[in-house]
C-alpha cells in the first residue's frame, strides 16, 4: 500500500505520518506541503522519494494507490473530489467539508467511483470510545446523556502546533463534527430536535468564539456540547457518558469511571492511538474491499445534522 499524506508537516500530517510507520506493508511514497524547503526537508528526513507543493503533482503518480488528507478545512472536498477522480483512495481529515452541499458531492464521487472514501471521525476509533460502543452493542450500556467539553484557547490564527494558520478554523463544521458524528454513531440515532446558540463573533477572524449545541434522538438519549475559543485552561475534548449503568468519563485515548478510576482498555484494539487505529481501518478497507467504518456516506448524516444547526443559528 502506497500512500500519499497531503499536509504533511502540519500537526495532524505528522501523526498520520507515525502512524503509517507502524503498519505492516504501508510505504509513504510521496508528501505534500505548500512550502517547498520545508515539505523537501521532512521528505529527506522520513526517507520519502517523492516531495511537491501541488497535490495533482502526488495523485498523478504511479506509486501512489491512496491519499489521506490533513489539509486547511475548506480544501477537504475538492482534493477528495480530485483524488477519487485520479483513481486514489483517500481518507480525508475531519470535517470531510464545511457544508452539505460539498458533503453531498464528496459522497455522490465515491459511489461514482467504488473507490474507499473515508473521513477522519477519529472519535469512532479511540480506545476509550471504543470500550463504550461495544458495551453499547453489546447491551450492557444505554446512553442516557452525553456531556462534552471542547475547549480551546485560540484568539489568533493559530494552529495546534501554535503557528500561524492560513486558513480560519470552526467550532460547528471542525470541533462539534467529531462529537455529532460520535453521539449519532454511539446511540445508532440521526438526531430528532437540534439547536444551537453562539456567541460573539471575532472582530477579525469573523466566526463565533463559543458556542452551545443540544442534540436529542428518538430514543431520548440527548447530547449538551459546549464550545469554546476563549478558554485559558486544560485544552481539548472531554466526554462524560451518562448511561443506565454507570458514568463514564473519555479523554481522548483513556477512559474513567464517574470517580475518575481508570478503566483497562486493554485488548479493545491493536493499538491505543486513535489516529494509527483510523489509518489500519482505511488500509484494511482498501485491502479487503470493502466500506470502512466512519466511511464519507455513514459521515454524511451529521454534516445533515450540522447544517440543521447552523440554519437554526441564521
């Protein structure tokens, strides 16, 4: 399996790029970045033949059968539209894209293609979310609530590396993604009643620096989320899942009981990193042939459930 990884040096590039490096018969061929010196430096360093600034540069090439994409948000839809239509698989980083309208077309090019198009819900793979679904399936669990956190401190355009950022990022369409695609695929639900509530708009960024979001399932089961860019304080998503038996509290990769003991995730997966576990399934899918879990068409429901909010906002 020969692999492109677009956005390379960024943040969540590099992790894909560790992350590769542990599976069995996976080469990085080929990196793409939009600084030449530094996307020529990192390929020199991981030992990768092949380094460009263009991304039809990398999906025109014979040694390269897949693309997973750690690009600015607002290019996800059209490099995933592109790389299917170059005949490449490709897993693109959340959000697939920062509308319906693209989600639709990114959904409508993978069943014109049969190829595997896969979006990042990391969430769907890490061990400690992991733990709960199978519960879940399992019929120990029933969700009664969940309650998430996702904060960060982001007055400037900044990414996680605390660079400066060329493009603005989204509370809805980048952070509220992963937990709307986690609670409709934890309660096996598409969100009945939704509503959402923002804050201030940055005076230069032009996007909300907080916000509030509900979501409730047929079944009863509701998701309270709250937002936020302005918090100076611990950083990150924070989960409590509030079920019939038992409370559960999910940091990222670990997981805890309702007094914060720690849960033994191990034997829920091969690996206890979200991001190498989403890279082994879309490498799996490809070998096997087969729709992976966290596919663009089982996404596409909580971009709908995104653009419900965000209509709701208007």
């Amino acid at each position: 399996m020969r692999i492109c990884v677009a956005g390379a040096y960024g943040a969540f590039g590099l992790k894909h790029l560790d992350a590769l490096a542990n599976i069995d018969g996976v080469e990085v061929t080929s990196v793409m970045g939009p600084t030449k010196a530094k996307i020529e430096a990192l390929a020199a360093e991981r030992g990768i033949g092949h380094a460009d600034t263009a991304l039809e540069a990398c999906i025109a090439r014979d040694d390269v059968d897949a693309v997973i994409l750690s690009t600015p948000t607002q290019m996800h839809a059209s490099q995933a539209i592109a790389c299917m239509e170059a005949g490449k698989h490709v897993l693109v980083e959340i959000p697939m894209a920062d509308s319906l309208a693209d989600s639709i077309r990114v959904v409508e090019t993978q069943q014109q293609t049969g190829l595997v198009a896969m979006a990042g819900q990391v969430r769907r793979f890490n061990p400690s979310h992991q733990w709960i679904h199978n519960k879940i399936a399992a019929g120990e669990l029933k969700i009664q609530q969940m309650d998430v956190q996702t904060y960060f401190f982001r007055r400037t355009n900044t990414n996680a590396k605390g660079e400066p950022r060329s493009w603005t990022d989204h509370l809805l369409w980048h952070h509220a993604c992963h937990t709307v695609d986690l609670f409709q695929y934890q309660t096996g639900e598409t969100a009945s009643a939704v509503f959402g509530l923002e804050g201030p708009h940055h005076p230069e960024l032009g996007i909300a620096m907080d916000m509030s979001i509900g979501l409730k399932v047929p079944s009863g089961a509701l998701c309270t989320l709250s937002l936020s860019f302005n918090n100076d304080g611990p950083l990150g998503t924070f989960f409590r899942y509030i079920c019939d038996e038992g409370t559960y509290v999910a940091r990222y990769d670990d997981l805890f009981d309702g007094y914060d003991r720690p849960i033994d995730l191990s034997g829920v997966a091969v690996s206890n990193n979200g991001i190498e576990l989403i890279d082994r399934e879309f490498v799996a899918a490809i070998r096997e042939g087969r729709e992976p879990n966290g596919s663009v068409a089982q996404v596409l429901p909580a971009m709908e459930t995104l653009d419900r909010i965000e209509r709701g906002l208007r």
